[in-house]
C-alpha cells in the first residue's frame, strides 16, 4: 500500500505538468473563427480515394450478345469468332459488306432501319478513330427513330456491351481496327 501512495502523487503531478505545457489548442467556437486547416488534402487522406472496385460486364441470359474482344481481324462476340465487319443485332451476327467507313452508306444502314423491334441506338465502330459520317444519312435515321452514335471501334465495342447490360434494344456495326 505504501508503493501506491508514493505514485499516485508522482503520476499526477507528471500529468499536471504535461497537461500544461502541450495544451490542445481551443474549439473554432472558442476561437471566434472557422477552424483553419494547417494542410491540404490530398487523395490519400480520403477514404473514398483508397477503396477501388472493379466490375466486370458479363451477360446475365445466354440471349444477350456480348463483345468479349477484337483484333485486326475480327471479333469474339459471345464466345463466336467473326471475321470482318459484322453486325451485331440484339440476337444475332451478320456479316457486314462494308470495308471501311468510306462504305457506310443509306443502303449499308438499311439493314438496320429493318429490324423489327426497332433499335433504339446504333453504335457505329469506325476502325481506329473516330471518322465522320454523311450528315444526311444521320439525319435519315434520325427520321427513322434511331439514334448513332458513331466511334472508333474500342469504344464502341464497349459502349454496345453496357447498353445491352441496360438492357438497351441497340446494334452495333462494327469495322475491325487496321491497328495502325
């Protein structure tokens, strides 16, 4: 009992004196003034920064086509290898006669106008980049009730996988890259 009296004294009187000299800096309300930050933030503050998630697309029914990949020559849709430009239709794959977009024309697009449901988007893969389509042949399916979206083909591959994820009604005419 004696050892616990002689430290109780020592121990307060050391947190006295600690509690004197680093004294926690006064509440913005004590203050007077909003709080002052002596940092910026940067990502690695943030928890919403460090947290990462990936979702990879995959089709939920066997119905739903889905671009698994391209090359030079062709695609892997819904694990089928088509060679070429092809069409992607909600429930199908057809060859596509065209051979680069200089071919994109009215009659190439008539396949698409057809369809029955009509499509809601077509999404246009143009090769490598982004080229321009005839005004006038976006404005016809613009009559027809379709909406293009034309560019280049990664992103139009990817664009046609998440509209059919959304279970979108979209096709897709797709040019091979030249890979140049």
């Amino acid at each position: 009992m004696a050892a616990l009296r002689r430290l109780v004294p020592a121990v307060g009187r050391a947190a006295g004196r600690y509690r004197h000299r680093h004294s926690a800096p006064p509440l913005p309300c004590e203050r007077g003034r909003a709080p002052y930050r002596g940092h910026r933030l940067t990502p690695a503050d943030d928890e919403m920064y460090q947290r990462t998630r990936v979702m990879v697309l995959e089709p939920e029914s066997p119905n739903i086509m889905f671009i698994e990949g391209y090359s030079t020559r062709g695609f892997t849709i819904s694990g089928d290898l088509v060679v070429g430009p092809c069409a992607v239709l909600p429930r199908s794959i057809l060859q596509w006669n065209v051979g680069s977009h200089r071919d994109i024309s009215l009659e190439s697009l008539s396949l698409f106008r057809l369809l029955e449901p009509q499509i809601e988007i077509l999404v246009l893969g143009t090769g490598d980049r982004v080229e321009r389509l005839h005004p006038a042949m976006m404005k016809q399916m613009r009559e027809c009730g379709i909406a293009v979206e034309v560019q280049d083909t990664a992103n139009a591959c990817a664009t046609f996988n998440f509209l059919m994820n959304e279970r979108r009604v979209v096709a897709a005419g797709l040019i091979p890259p030249r890979g140049t």
